[in-house]
C-alpha cells in the first residue's frame, strides 16, 4: 500500500513484491497501467494493482489530506480480511459526533472508488 502519492514514480515500492502480490495505491482514478509501468520504472502488469483517489475523498469529506481511513476503506475492498461494517463500528466506537460520521463516510467512499488497474 502507498499512501502518499507523490512517492509513485520516486521510489521503487515494489521491491520484494512477490509477482501476484496486491498493491493499493492513493493514485488518481483512470491511470493506465503502462502510465504506472512508466512512472515507476518497474512492469506493474505482474502484480495485481488497484488505485483509489485516497487524497482527493479525505480533502473533500474530511477537509484535510489524511488517507488512513480512506485507504483502510480501500483494502477491505481489495482484501476483504473483515467486514466494512464492523470497521464502521470501531470507527464510531474511537471517534465520536460529526469526526465519526465523516470517517464513516470516508471509509465507505473510498471502499466503492477503488479501481483495478490492468490491461
């Protein structure tokens, strides 16, 4: 997972990626994958790669640049390791009034915008 954006195409964040592995990356929605073949200096098309315009939903719903949960939202979507309702429920339970409503929102925006990237 990448959650800074400016590192696609400065840093080789697939190193020790196994071929197949999953990446997740806050990236914009409609990259090709030979775009990001190209920034990264690596052939992505070996790894199953999904984006979400994690940055861009944070600002929008939350009104700052924090991509954690959006991008949590994000791998339950391409990992499904637990229910997006029960991650609901842990949000509501740590923050409280307008803050876990927002993230709530957050998460589940980010949780339907997450796009697969492949030829």
């Amino acid at each position: 997972m990448v959650l800074d954006s400016s590192l696609v195409g400065s840093e080789n964040f697939v190193y020790g990626l196994k071929r197949g592995g999953v990446l997740l990356l806050n990236y914009v929605i409609g990259v090709s994958i030979r775009e990001l073949s190209n920034l990264v200096g690596v052939d992505l098309t070996q790894y199953k790669v999904f984006v979400v315009p994690a940055t861009d939903l944070a600002l929008k719903i939350l009104g700052r640049p924090i991509t954690n949960t959006s991008l949590l939202g994000a791998l339950l979507r391409v990992l499904p390791v637990v229910r997006l309702d029960v991650v609901e429920e842990v949000v509501m339970e740590r923050f409280k009034g307008l803050i876990a409503k927002k993230n709530v929102e957050l998460l589940k925006t980010s949780y339907g915008c997450v796009t697969h990237v492949g030829e």
